[in-house]
C-alpha cells in the first residue's frame, strides 16, 4: 500500500533499484524500437492504385479540400502524415510527424514492456521489432499504440490528470489520420470513460473525453477542414465502411489461415473471460470488452479483404493479448492458465503468418535488421534522401509524360476514371476529382449517387483521362456506373496516349434517366432474357434473409457471379457486388473491354447481351431469399460523334493507336461466319510452352504461368485455304500494361522472329485481333508471346474466321505493325 500513495518520483526510484538491470536496458530498447518503427517514403507517386491513391490524398490535402463532401475516402484530412510515396508536397509536415510520432510510440512501447510481468518483456519486444511491419501499412502499429495506451489508463491512480489528458490529444490527433483509428480512438475512449466512472473518477473520464474532442477540433481546422464538414465526413466514412465490408471482399489464401486467426481471436475471448468471472465487477468487464472489441475490429480490417491485409492481424494481436497483464491481477491459477492461452495464441499467429507468407520467419531477422539501417541512412543524411527522392519524382514524370494530352487540356479541369490518378499528379494536370476519386470505392448506391451528381452539375471537369480497369473480376459497368453512363452521354473520347483515352465534354453536363421497362421477380440461377438490340440499364437487388442481415454485421457476404451471354453464343462471369448492382448499371451493349467501350462511345458497339444469371454458391443462398429483384430500363440511343464509317475510321486509329484500325478488325471478324478453328471445338489441345512459361488448362481458360519477363508459347496449328484472309481473335487477361506479339512463318521463312505483329494490351482483360492468309500460315507454327512482364495470363478464348469475298478488300492492305 505504501508503493501506492508514493509520490511519483519515489515511486520511480524505487522500481530503478529493484529492476536496475531492465533500466539500463531501457535506452537501447527505446533506440531499436525506434529505428524499427522510423519509415519514410522511399518512392515517388506513380501510377499503380495504392501509390495513387496515397499520391492524391497528399495533393487533396495541400490544396484543402474538404474531407467528407470534396473527397470520401477511409482515409482522413492528415491521412498524408502516414503516407508512403512522395509528390513533393507537405513533405516537411510528413518528416516533423515522423520523428515527433515515433518517439512518442517508442516511449509509449517501452512503457508497456515494463508494465509487462517479467516473462512476457522480451518476448513482446521482439515481436515489436520482428513482426510489426509484417504488413506495410500502418495499422496494425497504430492498433498496437492505441492499445497500450488504453491498456495504462486502465490502471487505477497510476496515474494524473495530465498523463490522461496526453492521452487524449494522441487520440485525438491520430484519429484524423483513418476513419478506421476514428472508430478505434472512440472505442478506447468510451471504455476507459465507463472504467473511470465505475471507479469514480469522474474527472479521468472528463479530461480524456474532452482532450480527444479539443485536440480533434483543433487537428480539423489546422489540416484546413471546415467544421461544417465534419459532420459529413462522419457519416460519409461510415458509409464507405460497410460498403468496403460489402465490395471489396476476397477470400483467403487457405481455410487453415482463417481457422488459425479465429482460434487465436477465441483463446482471446476466453482469457477476458476468466478475468472476468475471477473479478466479477463492471470494472473488469470495461476492461475485457475493450480487449476483445480491438481483437474483433482488427480481425475484421484484416479478413473482408483476406490477401496479405491478414497480416496485420497477425503482426498486432499477439501483442495486444499481453496487454491485458497490464492492469489485471488474477489469482495465480487463472495467471497461469491466461499464460498458456498467451502462448497459444503466439503460435497460431505464427502460424497464420508463416502460411501467408511461407518465408516470413526466415525473412524476420534480416528484415528487421535492414529497416533498422535504412533509418540510419535516412536520418543521417535527411537533405540526400530527399533530393533521392525528387530525381525519383522527376524521372517518374518523364516515364509517364502526357504531352498530348497537356497540349489538348491545357489548363482546363481533368479527372481521372480508373485507378490510376498518379498520373495525373505526375502530368501536373489541374486535377478535379469527383469525391469518391478511385471508382471501385463507390461501394453504395449512395456513394454512386454522389459520384454522378458530381458529373451532372456544372462542377463536372472539361476532360476525363480514362483507364478502363475494375478490379477483383468485377462486371466492369457495375464501378462508378452513374458515372460511366454520364461518358458515354454527355463526353467524347477524342485520343489515345500511353493506353489512356481522353475524352471531352460536350456540351453541358446534364443527367442521364433509364426509362423503365419491366420489373422482373427472379430465383438464384433463373435465366433473364433482355432486348439485344437496345441499350439496357439492370438494377438487380438482393434482399437478405436474416441469417445474411447477422452475418453482414460482423463479417463480409458471401461472393455472388454474374453470367451473361452475348449474341454470338460466349459466355461472362464476373463478380457481382450487392451494393453496387442494385443502384443499377449498363447491360446493353456489352462493355467488358476497353475496345468495347470506345466502340460503342463512337457509334460502333460490337457486342451486345442476350441473357444473363445470378449465381450464388449452394451453400451461401440461406443468406438471401428465395427471390432476387430485376429492374430492366432502357436508355436514349446515343448521337456519336461519327456517325459514318469513313468519318470513324481516323477517329478509331488515334484512340486505338494502332497501324490498322482494330474496330475495322473486329468488324470484318463479327462479319464472319465459318470458324476454321477456337476452343468450343479444339479446347486447348496445341497450346505448348516454348519459354519462361508454365500452362495450366481448364475448362474455360488457359492460364499461362510466365516465370520471366519474355513468355512464349506455341498455338494450334491453322490453316486456311489458297486465296483466302481469316482474322484471328484472342481474349487474354495480362497481369500488367504490357506489348504482346503474335509471331508467325511466311512461305520460305524457316524460323520464327523476324515476322511478327504487335499490339498493346492494358492490365486486366484485352481483345486482340490479327489478320492473316493462308501466305503467313504456310510455316504451319503461330508463337504467341503474351507480353513482356513475369507474372499470370489467362487466355479465355481464341477463334479464327474466315472472311468472307467482300469484306476480304476491307482488310487487305499490309498492317503496319507487321515487322520487318
């Protein structure tokens, strides 16, 4: 008791003498957790998604747009304060939060271990520094120090009022940061709170709630935010919440990962359990549910999206389960059995790891140590890293320069649809982005209608730099759908530069209304036949039943797929998100590629759906009722621009970018009718690997494993009769922007190389053609190399037609991509 009404200071000087040893440690556990956790960018803004998106909240918060009505992101106002890539702008700001931050993270860790029973110091320690960038992005850091922070506040009259008011401006400045600390921040607050007033301690409870509000209003009007927004901001990144749980879902690697981290999440919940039958108070339940509210909303940031986002799980909670041993004090039975289910819950998060990422453990040592030196370099040489830095930024503004797409805009207004905003940064493009900025973030049909009325009202930009390019396999008109109808309406794509098509507004922006058709009530797996000849607009809602209401509030829904058939017999399967899909979205034409999409915009569509199904797995269809809601509407004919082929033909070369106008060549193919050859006949009997591939054919695809940055493979063997021209059509998805080749042996030539054809392709799915006669195919071996990056291909289809007498003149002349 005398240890408990101490004064600080004697109280600190007597834990140095009892535990001198972990005292002279101190200082070196504090400068190797720093170094651990010390990171600044390492490279420029470019345009892949996570380096854009990083890249535009940097730009947005410079130029202080409101967060909530200008941009809604699950990011917040200082999301650039964690940010990972350069652009040249508040990087001051980003190296002052980066010493001052970790310093006060070290300082806070190193608290924690010695607040920790003995036994448990070194091991929380090495976990810290092996294991707590195990996933680069910050969060499972930021857990940890909201926790341990949490954690010594639940420790009664340890201690004043300042130490809890320090507290409460940390949080309060962090939650800024991300929605999802915003949420962690309130979550700690409101427990510890109740802890302090079941204690009576009321003024704790007041100095906490009060520091996080003060230090959090501050923190808005300092990054530039008006206070009106916040009210938004609060309901808009509630809502890209639940619509992230929704859309953006992906199964894990293994069951045995999921089944490790749940286990793991268990024995936590046990171990607050017996805490809290040893000491049945309010108290000690304030104290177990925060535990295991943190366990639960880490698990869940890391398993919607299971890739390697489970890491940071498994990098976190190991440590957190320690914390509990901060402030509770059970009898040594239940403190010897709550240590058991500590170690237990170490090795099942190893485990997850190491079935995540196979090398992880080998890799921890030498990881750590390299991050360690990497912070020395930086810090000891700040002035060289940045200017590294800036010569990074500068070659990757020449790499990706747009200079007739700067010549066409000049400095009018441009947004970028895609995910590839980076671009724009790099171009210094006077960037004017609709709030939800990456479309597959409009997850609800409230985040959608933002996004179009954005595109509706005179705020709309003069261009769009467009990329078509959804993700996870999605039905491609289903992202951003209010906004790609708007495009195709109200713009007109002018050119293509580097596999980006500008477009221009025509006109001024105005909305475009579905006229409704047909309500349609369908089972799982029913077929619904739609008019082929028209342009349909689909909105498909999937009430839940209320086994799949439960399931939607702690976890994500079960995956659904789309089947759609086209006029010419193929078949489409995609994702289809709930969410998305019932705000409604293009069906007719059909627009699964870029080519596709550019076809219909210029009055050429060349494909349209006939019939399509919903498809939920057997075991997931007790999440919904029996019936699904098919809403069918149809949509103005659009007036292109070019209205006559000769008109298009120039038009369709600059946005193709091609020799030989690929509309004309996938004209003459659809013109066609006798098929010598394609995979309803021959499967993929004839593909072999020639080189740095692997082929795995199934029953549909043909994926083509490339070990290296120059794949090869052979084709079927093809033929086609004396005097006769086929073209040649091949669906491919390619893992990267890349150059793919078709090579082939004219009569007299003996050995590939020399005659090849060339086209580009962008990431995701491609439809290419090539024409041939019977000439080029006389050396009996097509080689396809399907592009230049390491990584995974899919061939989906392939056919070769022959054309017919009067189509063959359309495309007889040389193709300029042939070589030599």
């Amino acid at each position: 008791m005398a240890s408990q009404t101490a004064p600080p200071f004697s109280r600190i000087e007597a834990f140095a003498r009892e535990h001198w040893l972990l005292v002279a440690l101190l200082p070196a556990v504090f400068a190797l957790l720093w170094l651990e956790l010390f990171s600044l960018p390492l490279s420029a803004v470019s345009p892949a998604l996570d380096s854009s998106w990083c890249g535009a909240l940097i730009h947005f918060a410079e130029l202080k747009l409101q967060f909530g009505r200008d941009v809604i992101f699950t990011y917040g106002p200082l999301a650039h304060l964690i940010s990972f890539v350069y652009t040249g702008e508040l990087f001051t700001a980003r190296v002052l939060w980066e010493f001052a931050s970790k310093t006060v993270f070290a300082a806070i860790l190193c608290a924690s271990i010695i607040s920790l029973p003995k036994i448990w110091r070194p091991i929380f320690f090495l976990f810290v520094l092996l294991f707590i960038w195990i996933d680069p992005i910050s969060d499972a850091l930021y857990f940890l120090v909201f926790t341990c922070v949490a954690a010594a506040l639940f420790r009664q009259k340890d201690f004043g009022i300042s130490i809890v008011i320090l507290a409460g401006v940390l949080f309060g400045v962090c939650s800024l940061i991300k929605f999802t600390y915003f949420l962690l921040a309130l979550f700690a607050i409101g427990a510890v709170g109740l802890f302090y007033c079941l204690e009576r301690r009321p003024k704790g409870a007041l100095g906490l709630v009060a520091a996080f509000l003060g230090s959090l209003l501050v923190s808005w009007h300092l990054a530039g935010q008006a206070f009106s927004s916040l009210p938004l901001y609060v309901v808009n990144s509630v809502e890209i919440c639940f619509g992230y749980k929704e859309a953006m879902g992906t199964p894990a690697a293994s069951d045995w990962i999921v089944a490790a981290s749940v286990a793991a999440l268990l024995f936590g919940l046990v171990q607050c359990s017996l805490l809290v039958l040893d000491s049945p108070r309010l108290s000690t339940l304030c104290l177990a549910l925060f535990f295991v509210g943190t366990g639960v909303l880490s698990w869940t940031r890391a398993f919607v999206r299971a890739d390697d986002h489970v890491l940071s799980f498994f990098g976190f909670f190991p440590e957190a389960s320690l914390l509990i041993w901060v402030q509770a004090r059970p009898r040594p039975t239940i403190r010897r059995f709550g240590y058991g289910l500590n170690v237990a819950i170490f090795v099942l998060c190893l485990t997850g790891m190491t079935l995540q990422q196979p090398t992880v453990l080998s890799r921890a040592f030498p990881d750590a140590i390299s991050q360690m030196r990497r912070t020395w370099r930086v810090v000891t040489a700040l002035g060289e890293t940045t200017g590294q830095l800036r010569s990074q930024l500068a070659e990757a503004r020449l790499a990706n320069d747009l200079p007739r797409v700067r010549g066409e805009i000049k400095d009018e207004t441009i947004d970028v649809f895609g995910y590839e905003q980076g671009v724009a940064l790099l171009n210094h493009f006077n960037y004017t982005a609709r709030p939800i900025f990456q479309g597959y973030s409009a997850y609800s049909p409230r985040l959608i209608a933002t996004n179009t009325a954005f595109y509706s009202s005179d705020r709309a930009p003069t261009y769009v730099l467009l990329k078509y390019q959804p993700i996870d396999d999605r039905y491609p008109t289903t992202e951003d759908a209010g906004v790609l109808l708007q495009l195709l309406y109200n713009y007109t794509p002018l050119f293509e530069e580097r596999g980006y098509t500008l477009w221009k507004r025509v006109g001024e922006p105005k909305p475009v209304s579905p006229q409704h058709i047909a309500t349609r009530s369908l089972l799982i797996d029913e077929i619904c036949e739609i008019p082929s000849q028209e342009n349909v607009w689909v909105e498909i809602d999937f009430p839940k039943s209320v086994r799949g209401r439960l399931r939607n509030l702690i976890y994500k829904p079960p995956p659904i797929e789309i089947h759609t058939m086209n006029q010419a017999g193929r078949r489409f399967v995609h994702r289809l998100v709930p969410s998305m899909s019932s705000t409604g979205f293009i069906i007719n034409p059909q627009l699964e590629t870029t080519r596709d999409l550019l076809g219909s915009a210029i009055g050429d569509p060349t494909n349209s759906v006939v019939s399509f199904l919903v498809d939920v797995p057997r075991q997931s269809r007790r999440y919904f009722q029996r019936h699904l809601v098919c809403r069918i509407s149809s949509i103005p004919e659009r007036r292109p621009r070019a209205r006559d082929r000769r008109s298009r033909t120039p038009l369709s070369k600059a946005l193709f970018s091609e020799g030989r106008s690929e509309l004309e060549l996938a004209q003459g193919f659809h013109s066609a009718s006798k098929i010598v050859l394609n995979r309803e006949s021959n499967g993929f009997a004839g593909f072999e690997p020639l080189h740095e591939v692997e082929l795995i054919a199934g029953k549909r695809e043909l994926r083509v494993v490339a070990s290296g940055p120059d794949p090869q493979l052979s084709l079927p063997r093809m033929t086609l009769d004396p005097g006769t021209r086929g073209i040649l059509r091949i669906d491919i998805e390619v893992p990267d922007d890349t150059g793919l080749q078709l090579f082939y042996l004219p009569a007299g030539v003996s050995v590939l190389g020399d005659y090849h054809m060339d086209r580009s392709v962008q990431r995701g799915k491609n439809t290419v053609y090539f024409a041939l006669d019977q000439a080029e195919l006389a050396g009996g071996q097509l080689r396809l190399d399907p592009g230049m990056v390491a990584g995974e291909y899919v061939i989906t289809d392939f056919e070769l037609r022959v054309l017919p007498e009067a189509e063959e003149t359309s495309v007889s002349p040389p193709d300029s991509s042939r070589m030599p």
